[in-house]
C-alpha cells in the first residue's frame, strides 16, 4: 500500500505524536508499504529549528526507509493563539501543496493534534481522489479550551464545525481511545467507522535496565536516592505545578527525587519556579533525543503520568503508560479518572492519585519510595502488560483500519481492528 501522512511533528522531535507515526510507520515498511510523511522542520515545542536545520520551501530525506517531506513554515513556540494558528495553517497549506508533486497514493491519513493538518490532509485526499484517515490523537479544539487557551465563542464554535466536517468525510477515523469513540458517537459519526487503536510501545527499544550511572551523575542522581519521573511535554495540560507542590512537601526526605525531562511551553516556568522555592529535591534534564530515551527513563524508580484535572482529560491515555511499563517502572497516574487510571489499575501496574492534589501525590510518592513489596508487585504487573501494548500489534491494526477505508469498506474498519484484537494480535518482546 503506498500511504501518504499528514503530521505536524516527526523525528528528531520527541513528543507522543512524532514518536508515534515514526515508530507504526517503521512497522509498515518492515512490512513491504511504501510511506511518504509531509512535514515540518523540526522546532517543537519551542518555536527554534533544530541545530543543522532550515526553514526551506522544500526538503527531503528518508528515515528508516520512510520518505519525509519537510515543507516551509511559519515557526512559533508553543504558545500564543494568533501565532500557532497561523503556524498550523501554514503546515496545512504547504503539506497540500508539496503533495500534489507526489505519486498518487492509495489513502491520505492526518494525525492530531493538530486540527489544521487533518484540514490539510482531508483537502489531498480529496485532490488526489483517494480515501481519507483521520487519526484522532487528541479532542481537538475541546482540549485547547480545557485549558483556557481558546474561550467559548463564535471561533470555537466554527472549529468544532468543521471538526466534525472532517469525521463524517472521513472514510474511517482511527480513535487512540474508547472514550475518543464515544464522544464521536454521541455526536453522530456512525460506530463502525470509528476503529480503536489505542497507543503502544515499541518493544524493541525499552527493556528494564539498570541506571545510567554517568547521566545519574551528571545530575547529581546518587544510587541510593528513589526517583519519581515525568518524561514527556511539559505543556499546559500537564499541570506539572502541582508536582512541584507535592515536592515542597515532601522536601525533608532526603533520598526521594523528582525527575523531569523533556520539552514544553511550561519548562521555563517550572525550573523558575523550583529555583525560586528552593526546592533542591527537583531535578531537570533538558531535552533528550529519542535514543536516549531509555537512559532517561534508566534513572527512574517510579514513573509518573500527569495531566490537569478537567473532564476533558479522562479521555486521554498517555503514551508515557507504555514505555513505563516497557521499562518495568510503577506508574504513579495523577490524571482525572477515565481510561488511563482504569487501564493502569486493571494491568495492575500502578497507583491512581487524586489530580490536583498535591498532598495526595507527595503521600503515594512516600508510600511507593517505602513499600518495597508494592514496587515490586506493580513494577511486575508493568512488565507483563507491556507486550499487549507493542507498537508493531497497533500498526497492523491500524493498517485493517486502512485496507477498510482503501476497499471502501471504511464503515467496517471497527470491526476488522476488533477482529484482529479478538485474535491475539499482540507480541512478546
């Protein structure tokens, strides 16, 4: 199959959704498809390309036998309304652009967030006449509004217009959730036309190991101190203040830590922050690249999933669960109850903690550092989940998804991802 994808974010980037189409597409070609993304230069999340790269009209590479396709951009950090919107509509116009000199393919996918490249994505397919695939990797503009960066009027209004545009043209959509699916449904998308496919990990690349003793020592990490670690975007859904809170809290302890690494809008703040409260407990990497991932993920005891508490986010299922989980870690879950508290609790691999709580998270954070049985039932429960959570069992559903929608077949694609899943579809490591 020779599939065309529409992404804000690849490779070098780091975030969830980079890794995520970098990752399922690797599988694909593994598998004799050919794959060309359409994207960006990589500058997420702060709005700087990346050392050695520019902003050209046009380039190309291949990675992993996957040909990119980088076009110009309007580049801005992640934040500020007027700026990104005219950053993601400048992707939208240069990806449809840049694809129409591409071979025909047999589908277009598009992946969000961000909204504007399933725009873009939508009008190629429709261009170039073949099925169109939207990915739904986030409620797109509800989570933006969740968090205050968009309020309730005539613009959002208008986006959530054509938000549901884009799932009724679409010829399957492809939920990272349940819940994703059941909000759709409620809002008239047909079921079958709705295929889960919920994140993974990629197998091969997080494996238990012990810690990393010169990235510890560069950071002043000493064997016996227990880490608790967020490893993702520190953005504003993430509402990574409230760990700061619970470190405050638990500062007199003198061996527990909190880790954070990655990339984000907030990051400034947040080491500002811990400086000013003089909170010597809190540690920060600066962001890694992705093949240093398990080295990061190396100084950690326990791994934490954070998110802010709205409603929105019971949604979501972060993509950090599984590489936790990959890696034998525990999981501390601080998001508001929803499919990843449910999802945690039933492997049996982690502790759900009240969001927005910082007294709760600084007690399960105490709790796990002193439980040696605990962490170990719960680091086991971890391992053993991981392999049902693989990245190669989520790119053969997900291409089901795609042999449905390119048959014409796109309202049976449910069925045909519940199928393989019914099957036992995962792998071991």
């Amino acid at each position: 199959m020779r599939i065309l994808f529409v992404t804000e974010n690849f490779p070098p980037e780091t975030n969830a959704s980079a890794t995520r189409v970098f990752e399922r597409a690797c599988y694909w070609i593994a598998g004799g498809h050919e794959v060309t993304v359409l994207t960006q230069a990589p500058n997420f999340p702060h709005g700087r390309l990346f050392p050695g790269w520019r902003n050209r009209w046009r380039q190309t590479e291949t990675v992993g036998g996957i040909r990119v396709v980088r076009v110009k951009t309007y580049i801005s950090a992640n934040k500020g309304i007027a700026r990104r919107t005219f950053d993601f509509l400048s992707l939208m116009a240069g990806a449809v652009v840049a694809g129409l000199f591409e071979r025909r393919p047999d589908v277009v996918i598009a992946t969000s967030p961000q909204f504007f490249a399933a725009v873009g994505g939508w009008a190629l397919a429709a261009l170039k006449r073949v099925p169109f695939v939207f990915e739904l990797g986030d409620l797109w503009p509800a989570s933006i509004a969740a968090v205050g960066a968009m309020r309730p009027g005539p613009a959002l209004r208008l986006i959530e217009r054509l938000e549901l545009f884009l799932y009724r043209r679409a010829a399957c959509v492809v939920a990272l959730t349940g819940a994703f699916k059941s909000n759709l449904v409620s809002r008239g998308i047909p079921p079958g036309k709705i295929a889960v496919v919920i994140n993974g990990v990629d197998l091969p690349r997080y494996a238990p190991r012990p810690r990393d003793a010169a990235l510890a020592a560069e950071y002043g990490i000493a064997p016996e101190d227990f880490v608790i670690g967020y490893v993702g975007t520190h953005g504003m859904a993430h509402g990574l203040e409230n760990v700061l809170a619970a470190a405050e809290r638990t500062a007199d302890e003198k061996h527990l830590r909190f880790l954070f690494a990655g990339p984000g809008s907030a990051r400034e703040g947040l080491v500002a922050a811990a400086k000013q409260r003089g909170l010597g407990n809190v540690v920060f990497l600066p962001p890694q690249p992705k093949e240093r991932m398990p080295k990061v993920w190396s100084l950690c005891d326990a791994a934490l999933v954070h998110l802010r508490d709205s409603p929105v986010f019971a949604d979501v299922i972060p993509s950090k669960i599984f590489e936790a989980m990959a890696m034998g870690l525990p999981i501390l879950i601080c998001v508001p109850a929803g499919e990843a508290t449910r999802l945690v609790e039933a492997e049996g691999a982690g502790l759900a903690v009240t969001p927005g709580n910082p007294t709760a998270l600084a007690e399960a954070s105490l709790r796990l550092m002193r439980d040696e049985a605990l962490r170990a039932r719960l680091a086991a429960g971890a391992l053993e989940a991981a392999p049902r959570h693989s990245r190669a069992f989520q790119a053969r559903a997900m291409m089901e998804a795609l042999r449905a929608a390119t048959s014409g077949a796109g309202d049976q694609a449910a069925a045909r991802t519940e199928m393989l899943t019914a099957a036992g579809g995962t792998n071991g490591r």
